[in-house]
C-alpha cells in the first residue's frame, strides 16, 4: 500500500463529521471505483472525493467498502510518521480486514474494517455530486490557501460567523469572487488566476 494513499485518507477527515450523533459520517470512507479507491470524507455540508490509484490496496480491497474511524486515523498518523520514508508499506488481507504495518512494529499496525463488519450504512455520496459538470460553465481559479486567509482576514467582523457568501458573476469568466460576511460588514475580494 502507498505511504501517499495513507495521506490522502488522512486529509479526507478534514471533511468528516465530528459529530458523534452521526457515526457513519465521522470517519473516512474506501470503495473501489474504477481503476482506483475512491477516497470520501463528508459531513453532510461537504464532501471530499479523492480517487487514488493504489494497485496493491485495489486488489485488497475487491468490491468491499471500507471504513476508517477516528481511532484507526491516530494510528495511522502514527503509521505515517513510523514508514513515512517508504513508499509502500507492508498490507495484507486476513479475512475482510485489512492489516496494515509491519508485524515487528504492532504499534503502528492498522486493521481496517469493512462497512459491513463496523455496522456503518455510509450514505451514497454520489448523489450530491452535480451529475452534469458541463452545466457549471463559468469558472474561476485561484489558490486555495487564498480562500483560506480571506476567510481569517474577515472573520473578525462577524462574532457569530457560521458561514461565509460567495458571489460570482456568471457572466465574465475574468470577474472576482467575492466573499462576504453574513452581517455584510466584512469582504474579501479574490481575483482570478490569469493565464
């Protein structure tokens, strides 16, 4: 298994629930999809769908869907510390689970469990995902840590800020994002990556 695809799992709880009420969104979802693992972490207000090509997990995983809790990703953060000078790292399949790590290093070793062993009905994701990407006709881009130190630079404004507003004018390809405040006291202005 690739060092990489523990990463990328480790970056999908950013987009998980930390809400305890809803189990089968506080952990990161596997699923073969096709010639990948589709790697999905979602909330129910956002979703984050990464689709890595890792042969050696693919082949463990088969038509199974695995699910990755809160407790399996500190052991894997520790994993990626303990291997994160390798490339792949040592996994095999024992029954439904996947075994992860070196048997010397037990304290690193990951077991993941499918959706069905843990219980977990994981929502269908795909269904929130525009089915016709062509329809969104206007883009913009621009750095994603933009977005970020926008948000910081406004947030002061609003003591409450729950939640940000982006307008985009569908017009011009060319024209700003701009980011407000729910209160309208605080905005920030993104321009476009050109060229």
């Amino acid at each position: 298994m690739k060092t990489e695809t523990l990463k990328l799992i480790v970056n999908a709880f950013n987009t998980a629930s930390r809400d305890e009420t809803r189990l089968n969104l506080c952990g990161v979802l596997l699923e073969k999809k096709d010639n990948g693992i589709n790697i999905v972490g979602c909330d129910g207000h956002k979703l984050s769908v990464v689709n890595q090509i890792d042969d050696s997990l693919l082949e463990l995983i088969g038509n199974n869907k695995y699910f990755i809790n809160r407790e399996d990703l500190k052991i894997i953060k520790l994993a990626i510390k303990a291997f994160g000078k390798l490339s792949d790292i040592p996994a095999k399949l024992v029954g439904e689970t996947i075994v992860i790590g070196m048997e010397s290093l037990s304290s690193f070793i990951v077991s993941l469990k499918t959706c069905k062993a843990q219980g977990i009905t994981y929502p269908d994701y795909n269904q929130v995902i525009p089915r016709n990407e062509s329809s969104y006709s206007n883009r913009i881009s621009f750095n994603p840590e933009y977005l970020i130190e926008a948000y910081k630079a406004i947030k002061a404004t609003d003591a409450r800020l729950d939640q940000v507003f982006l307008e985009i004018n569908p017009g011009d390809k060319m024209a700003a994002l701009i980011i407000k405040t729910s209160n309208k006291q605080g905005m920030a202005v993104l321009m476009p990556m050109r060229g």
